[in-house]
C-alpha cells in the first residue's frame, strides 16, 4: 500500500496511491483524523482504510509531507555508497575525514525534527548564513515497531515501509563545525514524500534513484549498491538505541551532489530539486534563497 496526505478541494486528506493508474483514493475513516495521522497509521500497523470517498486523478491533489511532524530526529548515515564516499573525502569540506575513504561501519548523524518539509514546499536559506547550499537524495526506511537489539536477520520485520527524503545539507556549516548535525538541520533542510510504500511495495535490492537539478540528471543509483544495507543499519542503531514506530532511517545518498563537481555546484535561488525512485513518486522543492530562515 502507499499512502500519502494531500490537498484536495482546499482541505487536508488522507489518500492511498495508485500509482499505475495516477490515482490518489481518499479516505473518509477515523484513520484520517488527528493531528498526525500518518504516524498514527505507521503506529497501529498500516491496515487498510476502512472507508473511501472519492477517487482522483493525482494531478487534482497536492501532497504534503507524509508526516504532519517529526516526534524524533531523523536518523541519517553518511558516506553509504562508495563512489560518494570518495568524492565526498575529495571535495575539501568533509572536516571529519579518516583515514580511509570507505568507513568500517555506519556514520550516522541526525537531521533536527524541525527541519521537515514536504513536497511542492520550498527549500529556504540565509545567503548571510550559508553560501553552500548541496542536495542529497536518499531513500528513507520508515520503522513501524519499538525494537530494541534487533539481529541482522530480523531487521526488516520491523521496516514498515519507504518513503524519499532530501538530506538537504549547508556544507560550509558542515565543515566549519567539524560534525553534521548544525549543516544538515536548518528549518526546511529535510523534504520529505510524497507519500510512504510500505514494505511488500518496494524491492530493496532492485530500487533506483534518481536526482535531476533543473532537469539536469544528477544521480542514478541502486539502492542495492549501499555500503551498510537496510538490516545493518537497523542492527547497528537498535543496539544502542530503542527505535520507535513512525522513525526515519536515511540510507544515505549516492555519487553527484554539488560538491563532487569542481567546482561545486551548490544550489541557488530559484533552482529545482527533483527526486524519483522506484514505487515512491517523485519529491520536488524549489529553492529560495532568503534573509528569513524559515
């Protein structure tokens, strides 16, 4: 199943995709009631709605980020594709480099709730604050049970499903703080959507990705190509950590960001961000460079 928060007829619904038929069906249930029903949905176990009202094309609706709020920070490993993790340790900005270009286990970072946004949301930034703008498309596991110390080889029974995710990332505050977390968690650095496949939707060894800047293709690859797959990740952060029902895991992102360019080619005011992947739809922001944060 895919499902997804959308506008229609200026009110907010909750829709199951049909992605093959450009369909979004809206549910007219309790499910789609609270202030955060999709993390609701994830928490109870995604069963099926219970009632539709009215089926439409996908092009009537406007999607929201699936998540009404984060309740935890996202989850995010860096340097996960091999090809990134060297143009990365090449582009001068990665001030936490070893000694060796492809890491031994995960690097995991967090991205503040706060900076969540959806799709069709802009990408906003404070030229006086960051002048290093980069993109970073990624899939995203959505865990759907509390589980703490999971073994390898039970790792996806607690993954609920997928959903795209830009680790949008302000690399001269990368640097200049010698960590991630400042860098990546500026308030809409973290668009996410349009809607989550769950688990039997999606084929972990055989999902692509891509990123286009301005219709230019930026990156192309297969998420079966990750360093650290989706039960490493799950194993490693489960055993220091209890996950939670509604946690993003952001698998990392693949060669072709701005700064494996020379030079970077960071993003600017007006330019477009558009993220597809196999089953997931396509996520797309715009930027605005503006002396507001927010």
């Amino acid at each position: 199943m895919k499902m997804g928060r959308c506008i229609w007829e200026g009110r907010v619904r909750l829709a199951t995709i049909d992605e093959a038929r450009g369909l979004a069906c809206l549910v007219d249930s309790c499910e789609s009631h609270g202030p955060n029903p999709l993390m609701d949905w994830v928490a109870a176990g995604g069963a099926a709605p219970t009632r539709t009202r009215v089926t439409v094309d996908l092009a009537e609706v406007r999607f929201l980020s699936p998540f009404s709020a984060l309740r935890r920070n996202v989850f995010a490993v860096g340097k996960n594709y091999r090809a990134h993790a060297a143009e990365f340790d090449n582009s001068g900005f990665n001030a936490t480099a070893g000694s060796a270009s492809i890491p031994e286990h995960p690097q995991v970072f967090t991205k503040a709730t706060t900076a969540l946004c959806g799709p069709n949301d802009p990408i906003r930034f404070d030229p006086a604050l960051t002048q290093s703008v980069d993109y970073e498309g990624e899939i995203a596991v959505v865990v759907g049970k509390t589980c703490h110390r999971v073994a390898r080889k039970d790792a996806m029974g607690v993954v609920f499903g997928y959903v795209l995710l830009n680790d949008v990332t302000a690399r001269d505050l990368q640097k200049r703080h010698s960590q991630w977390f400042l860098g990546k968690s500026l308030d809409t650095f973290c668009p996410l959507g349009p809607w989550i496949a769950t688990r039997d939707e999606i084929r972990t060894d055989d999902c692509t990705l891509n990123t286009w800047v301005n219709g230019e293709q930026r990156q192309h690859a297969n998420l079966g190509e990750l360093i650290f797959d989706i039960p490493t990740l799950i194993e490693t952060l489960s055993h220091v950590c209890t996950l939670q029902p509604g946690d993003l895991i952001a698998t990392g992102t693949p060669v072709g960001v701005g700064i494996g360019f020379d030079p970077p080619r960071f993003l600017k005011d007006g330019d477009e961000v558009r993220i597809s992947a196999d089953g997931l739809g396509t996520l797309c922001n715009r930027v605005m460079a503006t002396g507001e944060s927010a």
